[in-house]
C-alpha cells in the first residue's frame, strides 16, 4: 500500500491500494463535498528533498495546489510535518 496526504479544508494522511492519484481525489471530493488535493507522499518528500527555495529568502514557503479553479495552499512546515506522519 502506498500512503497518501489530501488537502482538504485540513490534511488527511492515509494509505491506499490503488495509485490512481485522480481516483482518490474523486472520493475524497464525494466524500467531503468539495475539492481535494491528493498526492503520494513519497512525491512530496522528493520536493522537500529538491528545496526548491535553496538561497532564495522569503517571509513564508508557501505551496500551492491548484487544478486550474480550485486551488489550496500549504506552508513549507505544514508539508513537513504531513510527511513525517
């Protein structure tokens, strides 16, 4: 099983058989009601690993999460912890 973090309305770690990333953001946005963002956690660790903001100085890290009209953002530190868990 591969684990997985959604961006809800709050975060949602789990683990789940299947790797269609597109048919866990389906239930999870039946489920909730609204959009989800679901991404294998794995693939969040490599973009931490990457650190994309290597020498760049910022007030925040902020990551966003968009499918063109919905949209959630994320501090560095929350994708962080998500991975952690």
């Amino acid at each position: 099983m591969q684990r997985y973090a959604g961006f809800l309305r709050g975060v949602v770690v789990c683990d789940a058989r299947t790797s269609s990333v597109q048919a866990l953001e389906k239930k999870a946005q039946a489920a909730a009601g609204f959009d989800a963002f679901v991404r294998p956690i794995d693939e969040l660790r490599k973009l931490l690993a990457s650190d994309p903001y290597k020498g760049v100085r910022l007030a925040a890290r902020i990551l966003r999460f968009a499918d063109g009209k919905e949209q959630t953002t994320r501090t560095w530190q929350t994708i962080g912890k998500v991975v952690s868990r």
